[in-house]
C-alpha cells in the first residue's frame, strides 16, 4: 500500500520551485516588453509616426473625377476614365533594384535609370507609373504574376481623355499626374471641375496590401460640374484643317484662326499650330502649348485700315466721296510713305483707298483725322486692353500715347503700322464693323451646369462698347465686300455669296520688342459676312511663312476654304441677286484671247503679256502656275512685273497693276 500522503508532501517543494520559474519568466517577458514598448512610444516615438503617416496618407489619396467639358452640342471635349496606376513598396521587393528596373522599363514611361533610382530610395512608397494606357497594364500584371515579382502594386486613378485628339488643344488644355489643370479651360476651370481628393488610412496585410481593395468604389458617385463651351466641334474642326493646310502650303513659324459669332461674342472655332496632343502633353513644348489667337502680339499692317478709316467717318474727319490724289508717295515730316508698288492711282475715294489699300491716301486720311482721334477710337475698338476672354495668357497690345504722337506716328498708325494687336482683339473689333456698330465681348464658356444637370453659371452675350454709327458700319462693310469681289482679297471670293474682307501684310516685331526681324513677315486675313447677315467673323494669322508670305496669297484662300465649307454645312442659302456691281473691263476694240497655257522648262516659268486681261483671267493663270498674285487696282491689267517674257521661280510673285 502506497502512502500517499508523503509523495504529495515530497512534491510541494518541487512545484513551488516551478511556480517561481514561470513567474520570473513572465515578470522578465513583461519587463522586456515593457521596454520595447517605452523605447517604440517614447524614444523613437516621433520616428515611428511619421513613418506611419507617410505610408498610410501618401499611397491612399483617391482623387473623384473631373467634370467633363463638352462643345456647344454636348460632344465630349474632355472626360475623365478609370486606368491603372504603378506604384512600388522598395522595402519588399526581394530583387535588387537594378534587376525590377531592366524588368519593368519596356513597361513604363520613364528610363530604366530613373526606375532604378526610385527603388533604391530609403522608403515604403514611390510611384514608378501613373495612369497607365491599358495593354501595358495588362501586359505589366501578367510579368509581374509570372516573375512573382514582390512589392509592387496596381491602383485605380482618374485619367483625363480627350477624345478628340488635337482637336482645339490649346483652348483646352490640359491635366497633370496630380489632376491639376495646367493650361486652357482646364487651368481657368480647375477649381470648378476637379475632383475632390481623399485620404483614407486602410488595413494592411504584412504585404502592404490594402484588405479592403474596393475603397475608391465609395466616392466614384461624387461627380463634379461640367462645362459646355461656346466652340462648334464642326467649326473647330473646319478651321483646324484649314491651318494644317497653311503650314503644308507655307511652312510658318506659327499660324493661329479665330471664328467668332459677331452678334454675341461667341468663340466657335480657335486653334494654333504648332500642336500638341493633350492625351500625350509630355511630348509637347512650349511653342505648342502657346494659345497664339490670344497670346501673341503682332502688327495688324493693312488688316487695320478699315478700324482708322471707320475712325475717320465716324468722326466727321473725313468723307466717303472726299477725293484724295495719288501720286505714290507721301512725305510726312522726315518720311516718305509709298504705295506697294511706288505708283499712284491719281484721283482716288475711301472706297479706293482701302479696296486697293493704297498707303499715301490712309496716311493722308490718318493725319487729317488725328492721332489723339484715331487712338480714340482704337481704344473704343477694345485695343490697348484685355477683352477679359475666360483663357489664361491674353495679351494687352500696345497704342502709341496720344499726347505724345508725332505726325509720322499718326500716317503710320492709319496704315496698320508702329501698334501692337492681339488676333482675339481684331476679331472682337471687326465683330462690331460686322454687327452695325455694336462690339459684343468675345466668350468661350457658355455654361456650367451641376451634376443633377441644374445650371449652375450661364454665360450672357455683354455688349462691349458701340465704337461706331451703323451706317459708318454699312460704308466700311460694302467697301471690304467690294475688295473681295474686285479688289487684292480677290483670292477669298466665295462662289454665290457677298462676303467682306481685308488683307495684311505686316514686317514681323523683333522678338525682343523692339524694331522689326530681317525678312520675316505675318499674312494675315479677317473676313466677315455674308454681307446681308453677317454671321461669322474669322481671322487667319500667318507667322513668318516661308517663301510667299502676302496676306492675299497665304491667309486670303484659307479663308474661302473655311467659309466655304462653313456655308454648305451650316446650310447657308448664296446669295440670290448679288448685291455688289460686277466691274467690268474697259472695251479694248480688240477680240478677247485666251492667256496662253503655263510653260515651264529648266529655267523657271515664263511669264506671258497680262496687259488687257482682267483680274479673274491673272489670277487663274497664275494660281494654276504656282504663282503668288498682288493685284493693285480694278477694269483690265495696264503693268506688270516682271515683265512679260520674264522667266521666274515657282511661288515667286507677279505684280499687276488694273485700271478701268
């Protein structure tokens, strides 16, 4: 029989020493602990929390989409999509930097040096790719599943599309990785259609995964306003080829067109070259992204004498009938002022004057009028000053100071000279010759609207300012009709339908501001019409073309290609009786021939006799030769240069003199 009562006493001491291990155990984890813990909170605790900090807020901003921009029609402009992100934990990636980067770079955007570097970084969060274009995402994941690389991660992102391409790029703008606008609508809109950004501490699994994956899925029904602008994407569209055609025939340095609705002010075309795509803004540069129809200045030259002529009769300083004789020269003070072609036209009228834009009768017509009444009523036109269009970067111009103006300041001024002129104040001033005298303020954004569909802003057509009588308006627009018809726009004509015009040609400003660049000049056309109801006012700028460079040959025909394909889609009735006599041709006693067909040999083209043919016939030959036009006068041609049995090179230009 055992007894038990001694083996319990025997066991005793034995658990009370186990008892006591167990405790020291326990009181020694729990000072360790302790410690660690106080050495986490206390001692490093700073360290800690911001570690923290930065990887819980800097990888978890969500940023809600973009309102979308839409065109007068509701067509998408801009629209903001879902794409896949890339961003990189260095921490737990288990190759070296140098092997992710050769990995990953026929993947990404960047060089594979940059990608190396950003791994190599001392940091739990780096992006390595934003926005990713969806097959090198998908191409990217199925690597990154095979290699089972480690510590990389896709996440969804708002991207910014413009499905139209180029299409009216420099209006638009465009949207940075941090979906801030950068240019255009998209910077002056910023704050009205940029998405709300959030940020959001999520669990994480020991990979650094977010549990909860679908977090952006939460704030997805936070939409934000869209902008419907003033543009006609068919207009837009129109004008954009009409300036890709300028820079295939001339090679600028830059071309710019607006079109304008002169009875409101609304923008519905406006376009550059060069240009970018804003899919692809990384690829553009600075002479892409400028927005020239509102940026650039330029010296407007002969574009601007129907302004100082409207100046004139308005204000009583001159008459339509007045008689001016043209003898091809004026002196004003130490200058001497001459026509294109040094020649005179003799006994001349306003309508003479500016339908063949003689120099010495503007001159004359400006220092009759003045210099303190002609900057008068420029500033009434709207320039020396903003038009306060919604786009950034507009420029102010420049007018010489009235009470500083010499006479030679004033004779120059009438002929488009010695000013500086933005192409968004030339189209707003000849929007109000167009309009009977009332200048409607130019506009791009015609409305904002909240995402239940309300109105949120409306834009209003706002009457700029009325700088001349109606019937000065009617004067000045049969004038510029008549040099479209008959006159140096001859190249504008729109088959059926009456439209007004005027040429430019100006010498180009120095790119410092001051005195003008060596052989460079800017062709410039502005039109509106049709004349019995104008409703479209556009104006063509060339910068420094290459070889021909006469507004009449570079700017004048874009015109009649954009008006043209304007009137048939917009369903434009022509003109059932034209409202302007033909001029016709003095009676030569003399049979009507033929030109003879063009020649060319190895020498260049040779030129035929144009004495007796009327502008029509000249200008056809010489457009079916390649052959630039400056036509001076009306009735049958009297003088021409070179002369007849000349021979010249392609593009160069002939100038013919037309008497009736």
């Amino acid at each position: 029989m055992i007894n038990t009562k001694k083996s319990t006493q025997k066991n005793k001491p034995n658990m009370h020493k186990r008892l006591v291990k167990c405790c020291a155990v326990l009181c020694g984890l729990f000072i360790f602990l302790a410690t660690r813990l106080i050495w986490i909170q206390v001692v490093n605790g700073e360290e800690y929390a911001e570690r923290v900090g930065m990887q819980s807020e800097a990888d978890r901003k969500i940023q809600s989409p973009r309102g979308m921009i839409l065109d007068r029609d509701g067509k998408v402009l801009a629209i903001s999509e879902m794409a896949k992100s890339l961003y990189a934990d260095p921490t737990m990636t288990e190759k070296s930097p140098a092997e992710m980067a050769k990995i990953l770079a026929p993947y990404l955007r960047i060089k594979e040096a940059d990608i190396e570097e950003r791994l190599s970084r001392d940091t739990a969060f780096v992006w390595l790719d934003r926005t990713m274009d969806n097959d090198k995402y998908e191409a990217l994941k199925a690597v990154v599943a095979e290699k089972k690389l480690k510590g990389l991660r896709f996440v969804d992102e708002n991207r910014r599309y413009y499905p139209n391409g180029t299409l009216a790029a420099q209006l638009i703008g465009f949207v940075g990785d941090n979906d801030r606008g950068l240019d255009g609508i998209e910077m002056i809109l910023d704050d009205e259609i940029r998405g709300d950004t959030q940020k959001l501490r999520l669990t994480t699994d020991s990979n650094n995964v977010p549990i909860f994956d679908s977090a952006l899925e939460r704030i997805l029904p936070d939409k934000k306003r869209s902008v419907s602008l003033t543009i006609d994407s068919t207009i837009q569209y129109i004008a954009e080829k009409g300036l890709d055609e300028v820079v295939k025939r001339h090679h600028p340095e830059g071309a710019a067109v607006i079109v304008m609705d002169p009875k409101t002010g609304e923008i519905l075309a406006m376009a550059s070259r060069p240009n970018f795509d804003p899919n692809e803004y990384g690829k553009g540069d600075a002479a892409a992204y400028k927005n020239r129809a509102v940026v650039n200045l330029y010296e407007p030259g002969s574009t601007f004498k129907p302004i100082m002529a409207s100046a004139a009769l308005d204000s009583g300083k001159w008459t339509e009938d007045r008689v001016y004789h043209d003898i091809g020269y004026i002196n004003v003070d130490d200058r001497t002022i001459h026509n294109w072609d040094e020649s005179g036209m003799g006994n001349v009228t306003l309508k003479d004057i500016l339908k063949f834009s003689i120099n010495t009768g503007m001159a004359e017509i400006g220092l009759c009028t003045g210099g303190p009444t002609l900057t008068k009523y420029a500033e009434k036109y709207g320039f020396g000053k903003i038009t306060g269009i919604e786009l950034p970067g507009e420029g102010e111009g420049i007018l010489f100071d009235p009470e500083t103006m010499s006479r030679v300041d004033t004779a120059i001024m009438a002929i488009g000279q010695g000013i500086a002129v933005t192409p968004l104040q030339m189209v707003q001033a000849f929007g109000g010759l167009a309009n009977g005298g009332r200048m409607m303020k130019p506009f791009v954004i015609k409305e904002i609207d909240n995402p239940d569909g309300s109105v949120y802003k409306k834009t209003e057509p706002v009457q700029a300012g009325q700088p001349i009588r109606a019937d000065v308006s009617k004067i000045i627009s049969r004038i510029m009709a008549e040099e479209i018809s008959s006159g140096g726009g001859l190249n504008a004509k729109i088959d059926g339908y009456s439209f007004c015009g005027k040429t430019g040609t100006a010498q180009r400003l120095n790119s410092e501001g001051t005195g003008y660049a060596e052989g460079q000049y800017i062709g410039s056309f502005v039109g509106f019409g049709p004349l019995e109801d104008p409703q479209y006012v556009v104006l063509i700028v060339v910068d420094n073309p290459s070889g021909i460079y006469y507004g009449a040959q570079v700017a004048a025909p874009i015109f009649k290609d954009i008006m043209t394909d304007i009137v048939r889609i917009k369903g434009i009735r022509p003109t059932e009786k034209s409202l302007l006599d033909p001029v016709l041709p003095k009676e030569t006693g003399r049979p009507r021939l033929s030109l003879p067909p063009v020649t060319k040999s190895g020498d260049g083209i040779l030129l035929p006799s144009f004495l007796g043919y009327d502008s029509r016939d000249v200008n056809t030959w010489l457009n079916e030769a390649g052959l630039g036009f400056v036509p001076n006068g009306t009735g049958e041609a009297v003088y021409q240069s070179p002369a007849a049995g000349t021979y010249v090179e392609a593009g160069s230009d002939v100038y013919v003199s037309f008497t009736r």
